[in-house]
C-alpha cells in the first residue's frame, strides 16, 4: 500500500482513457451499475462524536456496522476500500458485541483503539515483526483489487479475518493460508512483497475466493490495528503504514479524479 499516489494517477488515467474511449455520455443503464458502486456511509460511523453517543466502548459492533452497511475507508487521500469481515471474525464479533456489559468472566475482550500516539504499529507495545494477530489488538486482514461489485468506485475491498490463537478450535476458512503466515514480511514495502492471484488463494485453501471476489481478483495480505488520531477519527492501519478512515465515496468523473474537483 506504500504506491499509493502512483496507483492513484495510473488509476485515474486509466479511467480518463476509457472515457474518452467509449463515451462521454454513457448509457443510464451503465450510470445505474456505476452509481451502486459508490457509497454513502452514515454520519454516526464517521462523526466522533455521534460514533461515541452511539457505541461508546463497544467497538466490536462498530466495526459490525462498519460491515454490514458495506462502509468505505478512504486510503491515501481518495482510494476507497470497502470493509468486509470474514464470516468467522463476523459471528466472533457477535459474540463479543454481544457479551458488553455482562460480569467480567462472562465478558469477552473489546476490539483496541489505541490514543493518537500510537500512530504506526510499530509504536504498539510488544511490537515485533511476525505473523502473529489476536483479534483484539492486531488482525489479519487482505487488501483486495479488481473486486467488481465493491463500494467506493475504485474496485478494492479491505477484508479482515480470524487469526487463529491459543486454544482456538478451527481455522477461519477465508482467513490466512499457512503459506500466507510463513511468508508474512509486511513491514516491508509492498513492491517487494508477494501479490496472490485468485488461483493462488483457492490453491492455498480459501475454496471459494472467486465465487466471492471474481477471477480477476488479487491481493496482499496485512496486519492492521486501530488508533485514533488528534482529532478523534478512527484509522485503520496497516503495518506498512497506510492507513484509512470511514468516509463517503463521492461520485465523480473521471476528469475531476485526476485535477481533484
């Protein structure tokens, strides 16, 4: 995720070449296609203030809401990745959404948002550079392409999974591959690091990641944790240090995608 301005202009290069291409007038049908592709993520999900009337520290069922009303994190200033859960880290936050305020045995560990200085993930406490994940501070999670029904306009899904841990009683399906822990070196930039294409993910287990993402699909695996920043917006971040934040996916034209109007 470390390419990001220079994805951005070929992105949007790309999209100016296709209009100039095809149209610049496409059918109402193709408008009515483009346009479900874009979202409009609610205030309460954004707003901090709202954010915290609503959920206070129950940040399993944000990032529920997050899922389930298919929101968009703006990454690198205008590239909108859809968040998605697996099913497995979906019914574990469930669980945990749902056990808040019971007594402290029956009360399961709440999502961490770290404060504003803890900016990289290399400022966690017991930072080290593996594959590890809990669930509760660190996550394993996919940065997705070429998706084509994601929301945001761009194709790219974020998704995050259940990372196994100590006494866990089965893998997550759509989680990491065993090849995907061994290889994990995500702290470097990723030009380096290895991309997986649609076949490689159903070879290494995930069966049916093109009935869910397409042939087309590829991507890079992550960890990612959360923290907010000076003006209590919540990030996401990967360990790379690209980072995004619930937000709207304004429907614009090509044209205004490259001079940012």
């Amino acid at each position: 995720m470390g390419i990001c301005f220079k994805f951005l202009l070929l992105f949007s290069l790309s999209l100016l070449t296709n209009t100039l291409t095809y149209s610049f007038t496409p059918s109402s049908s193709s408008m009515y296609h483009h346009s479900r592709l874009f979202s409009s993520v609610s205030s309460v999900l954004v707003e901090p203030s709202q954010r915290d009337a609503k959920y206070g520290n129950n940040i399993a069922q944000y990032l529920l809401d997050l899922h389930d009303s298919e929101a968009t994190f703006d990454f690198c200033g205008g590239m909108m990745f859809q968040l998605m859960l697996t099913n497995k880290l979906r019914e574990h936050l469930i669980q945990v959404s749902s056990s808040q305020n019971k007594s402290d045995c029956d009360e399961l560990a709440q999502p961490k948002i770290f404060d504003a200085s803890h900016f990289r993930m290399s400022n966690l406490p017991n930072y080290d550079k593996s594959a590890k994940a809990d669930n509760e501070h660190i996550f394993h999670g996919r940065e997705l392409r070429k998706i084509p029904h994601a929301k945001g306009g761009f194709g790219f899904v974020l998704q995050l999974s259940m990372a196994m841990v100590e006494g866990a009683d089965n893998k997550d399906p759509e989680g990491w591959s065993a090849q995907e822990i061994e290889t994990y070196d995500g702290w470097g930039h990723d030009t380096g690091r290895r991309w997986r294409k649609a076949d490689d993910y159903e070879a290494e287990g995930f069966t049916d990641f093109k009935q869910k993402f397409g042939n087309e699909a590829f991507g890079l695996n992550h960890r990612f944790y959360l923290h907010f920043d000076g003006s209590d917006r919540m990030w996401l971040s990967a360990e790379d240090g690209c980072e995004g934040t619930p937000a709207n996916s304004p429907e614009r034209n090509s044209i205004s995608r490259i001079f940012g109007f």
